[in-house]
C-alpha cells in the first residue's frame, strides 16, 4: 500500500518532486502556531500528518480546512511524551512512507517559580516538550535517512534563548531542543536532511492570552505581538525554499525582542 504517492530516488529533494505526493508531519497541528504551520504547508502542496493529544474537535476542524485547500490530511492522536505511544503511531508508517518534511510544534507551560515548582510541573514539560522531540524524530529518522532527503524543522521558544523568570522548566525544554537539533543537524546533514529551529517570542496564541500586554509591547520593537501566520510563514519557507543552505541554524521571530 502507497498512500498515493509515488516512490521517488535516493537524495531527491522534496521541494522539486510538486504535485500532492510531498508529506508533512506536523506534531501538534490542532491549534495556535501548529495549526497556522499545517495549513501552509498544505496550501504549498503537503499532504498532512496532523498529530495532536486529545483535542479531537479542534483536529477535525483543522482536517476539514486542509481538505478544502484539495489536501489529505490524515489525523494521528497521541501523546508525544510517550515512547511507546509514539512509535506505534508513527515507525510503521514512516517506514512505508517516508515524510518529506517534519515539524516538531508540541509543547506546553507549566509556569512557576522553581522555589515552588512541583516535580510534576518540571517532568510534565520535559517529558512533552524535549522528550517528545526524541520520540518524534527517533520514530521517523531511519526512514528519512534511508531515502536521503528530508526537512525538519524544530519549533523553540525566545525562552529557550534568553531564559524567563516563571518559566525554568519551559525555558530548560526549549533550550534543550535547540541544542538537539544542531546536534542531530551535524549527524544528517551528509545524508541530504535540512534541521533547523524557530524561536517565536510573543505570538497570539491560548498560551499567550492572559500575559499583560502593556508591559510587554515596550520591550518589542515592532510594538505588535506576532500572528502565527508570522511563525508559519518561516516555517514554508524552510520547508519549501528550492536553494537552501541554512541548516543548524535559529530563527527568531520575536519582532526584535530577543537581538
């Protein structure tokens, strides 16, 4: 079984193969800066892997969307933070069809000051936001490498570059992936697959939501918090751009409030 897409030559690269054939697996497409990602790649001619937690409302809602632009979009529901879990939902199914392109969007908060933060505030981060990178790329990797070619682009955090008070075991996770994937960017790069990282700073999102706004537009110099259509667009462009040799590398997009 194919899932419609034909078998195409060692190190050929996704973003000249066109048509509906390139596949994207987005982790942790159903809302916010995943969602935004999921729906411009599928408009740049992905099919989607949606992956997301239990938000099944939300997923559909994002499907349905993709399948208006003329994209599948298939909708995988689990918990990155599981090994087990995750390799289930994804080994077997990179294996047969190896994704063109990755982004690694899943992450949560659990904010408070370290003298008070609970191990379960600190485990529960760690374990979906850099765990889960593990888990992910571990699932799909081999099948990547086998075929030479490939995106993956790591969503960080302005967070994981600068630290935030409150936040030491978001900012920890976040930080922690950016070391990942330069990492993992010397291990592949030879084989023909692009890593690279975004670093949103204030983005409009739920997790954004009830920050005080009038503290934090003076510290931005483009005085504005970012849509995640700011976000998602850096991510197409990494993904899709045809002469690309920005590999290892992160990308803020914080308005200029990391520089």
């Amino acid at each position: 079984m194919s899932r419609g897409r034909r078998c195409e030559g060692p190190g050929e690269d996704p973003v000249k193969n066109g048509g509906n054939d390139r596949i994207a697996l987005v982790v942790g497409g159903s809302r916010g800066i995943g969602r935004a990602i999921a729906l411009r790649l599928a408009r740049s001619g992905f099919g989607i892997w949606l992956t997301y937690r239990g938000n099944h409302a939300a997923a559909q809602s994002v499907k349905a969307e993709i399948e208006e632009i003329g994209r599948r979009c298939d909708l995988l529901a689990f918990d990155v933070s599981s090994y087990e879990e995750t390799k289930a939902a994804l080994e077997e199914r990179a294996e047969e069809t190896p994704p063109d392109v990755v982004v690694f969007n899943a992450g949560i908060t659990r904010d408070n000051l370290l003298m008070w933060m609970t191990k379960e505030e600190w485990d529960s981060v760690l374990s979906t936001n850099l765990d889960g990178f593990y888990h992910v790329v571990r699932s799909v990797l081999f099948s990547m490498l086998r075929v030479k070619r490939g995106r993956i682009v790591t969503v960080s955090s302005a967070s994981g570059q600068t630290g935030q008070p409150g936040q030491v075991n978001y900012s920890a996770s976040k930080s922690g992936l950016i070391g990942a994937s330069k990492a993992l960017a010397r291990e592949v790069g030879k084989r023909n697959i692009i890593v690279n990282v975004v670093a949103p700073g204030m983005i409009e999102t739920d997790m954004t939501h009830e920050l005080p706004k009038d503290k934090i537009l003076p510290l931005i110099p483009l005085q504005r918090f970012g849509s995640a259509e700011d976000v998602a667009s850096v991510v197409n462009f990494l993904c899709t751009e045809e002469h690309m040799y920005i590999h290892g590398q992160v990308i803020g997009i914080n308005g200029g409030l990391v520089i």
